[in-house]
C-alpha cells in the first residue's frame, strides 16, 4: 500500500518512522510467539487429560473424549485464524516499511525479501497453519475413536 503523498519530509522523518515501524514488527512477532505457546500449551493440556480418561468408566470416558475432541478443534480453528491473522499482519507492516525504505539510503527489508523470493522462501506461519489444521484433524480421529470402537 503506498504512502499517500505528503509535503516532503526530511530524512530524518523517515528515519524514526522507520525505526518506529521496525520495532512495532518486533513486538507483533513477540505477540505472535506467545499466541503460539498458548495454543500448544492448550492443546497439550487437552492430551494429558486425554490420557486420564482412560481411569474413568466407558460413558464416562466417552463423555470426556467428546468433550476435549470439540475443545480441541475449536482450539485448532481458533489457532488457524490467529495465525491467518498475524501473517496479514506481518504483510501489511512489512509493506509499509519497504514504502519507507525508498527514501532511506539502504532498503534492507526489500533486499531480504527479494532475496528470500529468489530462494523460493515459505513463511513459517504457513506451516503454522497446517499445523494447527493437522491437529483438528488429530481430535476429530480421537472424537470418532469412541464410536468406531463401540460397533
């Protein structure tokens, strides 16, 4: 999205936008990695306690594996959209700082990623969607389990 045109600024107006910028994109991806941890820590809470159904009676246990399965993929969807969201997130700031760089001397974040498109780069939050896919699908299989056995 370019700038919208402005009265010439000097140098040094860039400069702290562009400083500015960059330490905002910092803090997002700090934002984004305890997303993350919080994420996994639930899903990870859901398994351990997956595992404790196994002392409980058969309605009981079923109960249960409904339950956390539901919790699970709404987590898993949750999880999807959160990362969704921060990749456009991360897009958006880093095109704005690419706009700055044009009136700096050097424009680093544009180099870096012309550089990555060269090494056909995959963003780690796409992986991070399909994980958080994959793992619905873990507790929609742990969710049909009950029944399959029950035949």
């Amino acid at each position: 999205m370019p700038i919208p045109s402005a009265p010439a600024s000097p140098p040094d107006t860039f400069l702290e936008q562009y400083k500015t910028y960059v330490g905002d994109l910092s803090s997002v991806g700090s934002r984004h990695s305890d997303a993350s941890k919080f994420y996994v820590s639930l899903l990870s809470a859901l398994t351990v306690v997956q595992g404790v159904a196994g002392s409980v009676s058969a309605l009981q246990s079923k109960l249960l594996t409904f339950g956390i399965s539901v919790a699970g993929i709404l987590i898993c969807v949750l999880w999807r959209f959160t990362a969704d969201s921060y990749s456009k997130l991360y897009r958006a700031k880093l095109n704005v700082i690419r706009e700055l760089e044009i009136h700096l001397s050097h424009p680093c974040y544009k180099n870096e990623w012309d550089e990555l498109q060269r090494l056909r780069f995959k963003p780690i939050s796409n992986f991070e969607k399909w994980i958080a896919i994959l793992m619905a699908l873990l507790f929609a299989v742990l969710f049909a389990v009950p029944f399959v056995q029950s035949r």
